[in-house]
C-alpha cells in the first residue's frame, strides 16, 4: 500500500471527478475512485493511460455504507474528497433519488469518517452556488445562500449544515467547495453544461446554441479539481464552506474565447437570453485562506485548452 496520504474520490468518473483524481495524481498519491457508473470516458479524457494505471476504481454506491467502508478500509484511506451527485436536471425528475444520492449519500460518508477518525482527518466536499438565489445581493455573500431555487440546490445546503453539525457533534473536520459555472473537457451533464458542450462541438467545427445567457463565474475544471485535491489535506479543523473564486464573465465573452479558440465557427455559436437563476457573482477570499495561494486559469486561456483537448481526443 503507498505511503503517504491516499485519498478516495467520490463520483471519480464525473467532470470533476476526474479532474480530482489528476491533480491528486500531480501530487504524488495513487488515488482511489469510488463510483456507481461504468463509463470511463470522462476518465479517458482527462487521464493518460499511464495516469489511468496509477488509479484504483472502486465501483459502488455512495447510499451503500457497507461498501463506502470497505472501500476506506481495504486501501488504506488518510483523505475523502466527496463529489458523487445528481445535478440539477436530475434532481428535478427524480426528487427520491436526487435525496437519497446527493443527501444521504454525504451522511453516509461523514458518518463512515466519524467511526475513522484515526486514520481519516481530511474531508472536502462539493456544495454549490444553487445554494443561492437570484434574489441573493451580487456579489453573494460567502456565509452562504438561505432560500435555495432548486431541489439541487436544498439538498446541497442540507449537507453543508449536516457537516458543521458533524464537527460540533463528532470532531468531523471539512472544507465545502461551492462553484459556479464549471467547464472545461469532461463537463457534459447539467444545468450549466452549455458553454463546454459549445467548447465540443467548435473544436468539431460544428455550430451550437447554448441555453442560458447573461452574467456568470466560469471555473475551469483542473483549477477546480485541485482544489478540491488540497482542501482534503487542508481540511483538519472546523466545519468550512468557501465560495470557488472566479471572476464573472457575459456569455458574449465565453463566446468571444470559444470563437478565438476556433475562428471556423465564428458566427455559429448562439445563446439563448435569460440569466441562471443565482447571482452573477460571489465573493471568494475564504479558500485561499483555507488551502493557501491558488492559480485561476483566465477564461480564454481555459477554453483555448479545452478546445484543444477535445480537438486531440478527435
């Protein structure tokens, strides 16, 4: 067994999943990804195959506590970077599930962290900017949305309140990420999947129309993995949620980069008007403090990289 920190991924086979797994790989670790699904193709993008090799998969359910701890015990797990969830489409159609995957699955893993205490002391976790509203000011502000607009986002402030009651109750420590508009090679499913799918379909020369407009924060999806990778180190203390840092951007700006990146399809990429439904911006000072200096990727330098990703994965 490798010595030194080994954390376990959640939804490992996800956008961010996958780009977690890289930069935990980037530090040294030989990570391991714990998921239900069977398609490593987001993997395939993201990872070389060497890369590949150095992962174990684990497959199973994050509602399953039996098979969340033997996953934690059989490899020696120090750190959980807990990510495995329904987004907002899926919520909506299948509320039950969208509880039981995206609510019960995070007591199940703080839960199987409370009775490992020993061993495990790093938790980060995906919340989310759904955690707001559109009536929230702009920019929102980091102690966090009250009046979620979607399932998605209720379920998502359930858990940050679950956590800081599991370090009050049980000395569970964690560091709750919330981002925004994540894009980058990988980001096909969701509320917000528009701009990388455009990102797809350009670097196929191919016109697209994505199908909200207006203001946003766009974080590229290997600045975010890496946070996520740290803030499972960092998380040794307290119960923590900080907002993802970014800085806002129209969609005529993500369409300006994604047109530069590919000039042939200058012209075919259109947008649909109409705001998400959460601010257009969020203060974001409380995750450097909490996992120290970090390098955002500016949005024409990451959407040029992701055209070109999905350019050379043909």
């Amino acid at each position: 067994m490798p010595d030194g920190p080994r954390t376990l991924v959640t939804g490992a086979r996800g956008c961010l999943g996958a780009w977690t797994l890289k930069a935990l790989l980037d530090l040294g670790e030989e990570p391991v990804g714990f998921d239900l699904g069977a398609d490593d193709a987001r993997l395939r993008l993201v990872l070389s195959d060497e890369e590949r090799a150095r992962v174990t998969l684990v497959p199973g359910d994050v509602t399953d506590a039996a098979a969340v701890g033997a996953a934690l015990d059989e490899h020696g797990i120090t750190n959980v970077v807990h990510l495995a969830a329904l987004q907002v489409p899926f919520c909506r159609a299948d509320p039950e599930r969208g509880a039981r995957v995206n609510v019960h699955g995070t007591v199940v893993v703080l839960e199987a962290i409370r009775t490992r205490l020993s061993r495990i002391r790093g938790l980060a976790y995906a919340s989310s900017t759904a955690v707001y509203n559109v009536s929230d000011p702009s920019p929102a502000p980091e102690s966090g949305g009250t009046a979620p607009s979607t399932l998605y986002g209720v379920f998502k402030l359930a858990n940050e309140g679950t956590a800081r009651v599991y370090w009050h109750d049980d000395d569970v420590a964690s560091i709750g990420i919330r981002p925004y508009v994540v894009y980058g090679p990988g980001r096909d499913e969701g509320l917000t999947s528009g701009p990388s799918l455009a990102m797809e379909a350009a670097a196929r020369g191919a016109a697209f129309t994505i199908a909200y407009g207006g203001t946003a924060q766009y974080d590229f999806a290997p600045d975010v993995g890496r946070a996520f990778a740290l803030a499972a180190r960092a998380a040794t203390e307290g119960a923590h949620v900080a907002n993802f840092p970014g800085v806002p951007s129209t969609m005529q700006e993500v369409v300006d980069a994604i047109e530069s990146a590919a000039p042939a399809v200058a012209g075919k990429v259109f947008w649909e008007e109409g705001q998400l439904p959460f601010p257009e911006s969020l203060e974001g000072r409380q995750l450097e403090r909490l996992i120290g200096p970090m390098k955002l990727t500016p949005l024409a330098d990451g959407v040029r990289a992701t055209v070109d990703r999905f350019r050379a994965a043909g």
